[in-house]
C-alpha cells in the first residue's frame, strides 16, 4: 500500500477496524519567517506514520494549532491508527477473494450464495472497545518535522546561561 492510499477521517468512521496505535505528528514553521504548517503537511506526516506501523486508516484525527516551545507556528494532529477490516469473502467454488454482497463470482461466473453479514458477536464487540480504549490510554507514535529543535532549545539555554553568568558578576 502506498503511503498516499491511507485514508484520513476527522472522527468515528463508519467502516469495521482493528486500532493498532496512537499516532501523534507535530509540525513546525522552521523560522518566524516561514508559512504556518499547513492540515496537508500533517497529515501526510500522520500518512507516513501509520504506514510504518502497518495500517491502512488514521481515524478520530484531531488539529491542534497554536505556538510551541520551538516555533512560532506549530500543528499538532493526533489519531488513531487503524486496520480496516476487508469486505471480502473467498468464492466457495474458486477459493477467489470476492466482494462480500456479491452474487455471482466475477472469476469462475458461478452464482454463490449470499454472505451471512457480518454480526459482531457482543463478546467481540467488547474485546474490540476494550483494546480501543487500551490503544488511546498508551503513549503515542511521535514525530515532528523541526529537527532543528534540540539544536535552538541548546542555544537558547546557552544564551541565557551567559545572561545569568553576566548579571551574577
């Protein structure tokens, strides 16, 4: 799957998933100068994120803007990571991935019966709420795009240790 190809929703989707992680991207503008980060630029960090940990859905995105400790001009969105469950079904006859409200095989022509749909048996809809409410009370998958950060925040304490020094002689 491509990193473009995962799907972004901004709350509860209506689709069946496996949630794997919390994922957390921050992003920066790199000087005053620079243009506010922008919800493309998050969420392709958010993209790049759930594809390293194998998903194919950020779910329950949020934005968050406003000035960090690095930067004038910060985002930050947070989601959840999520497999989304597959609509597919083999074929009885052919064994071949089908479309779960088919009716007739689009590989071997023959006509198969309707798929049960899908109920959710009330124990596996609790195990599903129960690792849901696991994955967003675990520390998220981090990332930002100021990787200047560290190297600003030393300078800074270094500039104020000489001002303190300075004052103290």
């Amino acid at each position: 799957m491509k990193v473009q190809d995962i799907e972004i929703h901004v709350g509860e989707p209506n689709f069946p998933f496996t949630p794997i992680r919390r994922v957390e991207a921050k992003c920066e503008s790199a000087t005053q100068f620079s243009s506010a980060p922008s919800i493309d630029e998050a969420n392709a960090k958010l993209r790049e994120m759930a594809a390293g940990l194998g998903a194919n859905a950020v779910i329950d995105v949020k934005y968050d803007t406003g000035v960090s400790v690095t930067s004038w001009r910060s985002m930050k969105a947070t989601g959840i990571a999520v497999k989304k469950d597959s609509d597919d079904r083999p074929c009885p006859v052919c064994a071949e991935l089908i479309k779960r409200a088919a009716t007739k095989c689009r590989f071997c022509g023959e006509n198969v019966p309707e798929a049960e749909p899908r109920i959710e048996r009330f124990s596996e809809k609790l195990r599903r709420e129960e690792k849901l409410r696991e994955v967003q009370l675990a520390q998220p998958v981090k990332a930002t795009n100021n990787s200047l950060a560290f190297v600003w925040v030393m300078v800074a304490m270094g500039v104020l240790y000489m001002i303190f020094t300075a004052m103290a002689s």
